[in-house]
C-alpha cells in the first residue's frame, strides 16, 4: 500500500531587500596631477635612490572603476642616485601634465631614455 502524499510546504518570498544607500561622489585622490619624489630601490652598494612620479586621473569611459572611484595611471621617472636630480625630473613631469595623458607619458619615456646621460 502506498503511503499518503505529503503536501509541499508553501514557498516563502525572499524578504524585502532595503534602499541601497547612495553612492558618495567619486573622489580623486589628493596627489592626483601633481608629481612627488619617492624613495627608490637601493642600489646593489646599498645606495639610496629617488624617483619621481605623479599620478593622472584617466579620462573618458574608463574614468571611473565599479566603485565610482576615479582610475588613476602612476607614470615614474628613472631611478636617480641623486634626489635633487629626481625633483628637477618632477618639475618636468609637473609642467607636462595639464597636457594630459599622452604629454606625461611621452615625458615619462623621454627621462627613462635619457637617464645617466645616455641621448636616444
């Protein structure tokens, strides 16, 4: 003999899902557009070095991340033995950048090819 049917259990609705709060105004960072001097990777004497680099908000599409933060790109300056050499390649990398994007990155490659006095 077969056993009686149980009767599904009724199916409960998910709850309520709330309000997502809103999403704060995207925010760039403090030091976006203006070049700093960082320490660098001691030489292999133990040396320490500088560098200069500065960090450019991206623009257009990609501007802003999953998170509505700005996009940022970090463009670096060569290795320098010297941190005044590495404050003088941030003034120049300083003057370039309200070119935008390209204008910085071509500085940026020009003093990665001219470091120690070599001239492309």
């Amino acid at each position: 003999k077969a056993s009686p049917r149980r009767s599904a259990s009724p199916r409960k609705g998910s709850p309520a899902r709330s309000e997502a709060p809103p999403k704060p105004a995207a925010a760039a960072p403090d030091n976006v557009g203006k070049a700093e001097v960082v320490k660098g990777t001691p030489l292999n004497t133990g040396e320490p070095t500088w560098q200069a680099q500065i960090l450019i908000a991206r623009s257009g599409e990609g501007g802003l991340n999953h998170s509505g933060n700005v996009r940022t790109i970090c463009f670096r300056g060569p290795s320098r033995p010297l941190e005044d050499a590495a404050k003088a390649d941030a003034d120049e990398l300083d003057k370039v950048a309200v070119d935008g994007i390209k204008a910085v990155r071509a500085k940026s490659m020009e003093l990665q090819r001219t470091k120690n006095g070599r001239r492309p």
